[in-house]
C-alpha cells in the first residue's frame, strides 16, 4: 500500500471534550467510550500539510459514522480518505476510503492483514498529532464550562489559528 506523492490523501479522526454534567439531557451528552459528559469535534485534515480542511461536531453519546453522515461532508472522487474502526462502513459512501481490518470474532488477523493495518495507521497518525496540538488549548481539554451552542464556533476559531501557525 505504497501513496504516491501526487495523491490526494485525506485523514478524519475524532476528539472528545468533557462537558460539566448538564441538568437536562444527560443522555444526550454521555460518552460511553469516556466514561462521561462530552462533546464531540470531528477533524478532517490533509495527510500531506496536516492543515485542517474541517471540522464537525456533535453530541457526546453520537457514534463517529453517525456524525460524519450528518455533517454532511463530501470528498470529491479522486480524493483518498483514511479513517479509523469507527467509520467502518464508510467504503458504501466514498469508494477510495479505507479504514483498518476488525479482528475477526473468535480468530486472529493474519500478517498480511496486520502489516496493511500497520501501513495505514502510519499515515493516519498525522491526524492524532493535530489532535494533540489542538488540545493544547485547555478549552477543549480541559472540562468545558460555556455554552454547547458555542463549542463549535470556539473550536473553529482554533482551528484557524492552527492552520494559521501552520502556515508561519
């Protein structure tokens, strides 16, 4: 699974925020893969230059597959996504997407699968080095404290500082 250099390779990952315990709708908000209260950012950044080309956002108790049907993102045909084992499924949307291969139940993957899975998260990596450099900003992880309405336009605004800092 060698990339050429030309190609067009796109890598979405997801990152949760803790949320204080709301009065109303705790359901709405809780995480079961956290263990708490959540919000969740969907990142989507170019494998090459790690800019963030953009983000997504939702509830904490929403699955990751789930929220990037409803974002409503598309890429365009000639375009690679790489995705992790939460958006199994994705190849019946975007045909050149690939995401690793799930352990069969009851057997074990074979070395082929292994090293293929291997070779994909190297290139996916960059997307969970944006997400350390994002959280670098206590806002979004440490436990936010402001208006859920207002959590995507704050963590948009740090985006685009990123992807400014990026380009210095």
């Amino acid at each position: 699974m060698k990339m050429s250099s030309q190609e067009n390779l796109v890598v979405m990952d997801m990152m949760e925020s803790p949320i204080e315990r709301p009065h109303i709708g705790q359901k709405r908000f809780f995480s079961g893969k956290q263990g708490e209260h959540t919000l969740k950012t969907q990142v989507i950044i170019h494998q090459k230059t790690s800019q963030i080309i953009c983000l997504g956002h939702g509830l904490g108790k929403i699955h990751d597959f789930r929220l990037f049907k409803n974002s409503g993102v598309k890429f365009g045909e000639l375009l690679k996504v790489i995705a992790d084992k939460g958006y199994q499924g994705i190849n019946k949307i975007h045909q050149l997407s690939e995401t690793p291969i799930k352990k069969p139940k009851n057997k074990n993957l074979t070395k082929g699968q292994k090293k293929y899975n291997r070779e994909l998260n190297r290139l996916r990596i960059t997307v969970e080095h944006v997400n350390r450099r994002l959280k670098i900003f206590k806002i979004l992880s440490d436990r936010y404290r402001n208006r859920h309405r207002r959590f995507g336009l704050r963590s948009n605004l740090i985006a685009g500082i990123y992807n400014h800092d990026l380009a210095l």
